[in-house]
C-alpha cells in the first residue's frame, strides 16, 4: 500500500511539475513577444513624429508659384510612411481641386492640414499610426 501511494504520489509530482514548466515557457514567449511589439510601436511613433517635421519643413521649403505639395511618400528601415496636404485657400476652385477647401477668412487662407500613415513592413507587425496637423502660413 505504501509502495502504491509514493508511486501515485510521484507522478502526480511529477505532472503538476511538467505544468509548471509549460506555464514558466508560455509566459516567456509572451513577455518576449510584448517586448519586440512595444520596441516597434516606439519606433512607429518616431517615424510618424520624424515624417511629420519633414512634410512641415517641405512646406516651408516650397515655391508656390510652381504648384502646391499634393503627397510625399517616404520609406524607413521598417515602415512606409504616406503624407497627404489638403489646402484652405481664398482662391480655391473646389469643383477642379480635389486637395483644398475654400478660406472664409485671411486669417486661415494658406493653412494647410497634413495627413501623416505610417505602416508598418514587416507581416508579423499590424501597427499602423495616424496623424493630423495644421500648419499655418
């Protein structure tokens, strides 16, 4: 009887250990996998942060005469990032000009809405970060 009982004992140490070890393994995984998904977030938000000062000083940097900025795509080592302008101009034409509004007042004529997409390459990441900003004349 005794012989039965630390056999049964033991094996039911020794499943309850196994168990433990599943659970210790799962647990790993998962913090390593929130590890590298927060290490990419964080760069996302760099990205959309550095994409965003670049379309501002584009907009700057731009000699109207020759048109205006319609959308900038720019690549990082892990992400695409798309920068779309819509314009709020008095001299806006709304039925031909898909990308501006008509200005009601000086003060906002010249103010441009910028419209920054990062997305992410790789397949494993589904991040995909947005932006808006006004940037007055």
């Amino acid at each position: 009887m005794k012989k039965g009982f630390s056999l049964l004992l033991s094996i039911i140490f020794m499943v309850v250990m196994a168990l433990i070890g599943v659970m210790i393994m799962k647990f790993s995984a998962s913090s390593s996998k929130h590890a590298s998904t927060s290490i990419m977030d964080i760069r996302a938000n760099l990205a959309l942060r550095s994409a965003t000062e670049y379309a501002i000083l584009a907009l700057q940097g731009h000699d109207y005469t020759a048109g205006r900025i319609h959308e900038i795509n720019l690549t990082y080592p892990f992400y695409r990032a798309n920068i779309k302008f819509h314009y709020f101009l008095k001299d806006c034409n709304t039925s031909t000009d898909q990308d501006c509004s008509y200005a009601q007042t000086p003060d906002t004529n010249g103010t441009v809405l910028v419209y920054v997409t990062v997305m992410s390459k790789l397949p494993q990441f589904h991040i995909r970060k947005v932006k808006m900003t006004l940037q007055n004349p």
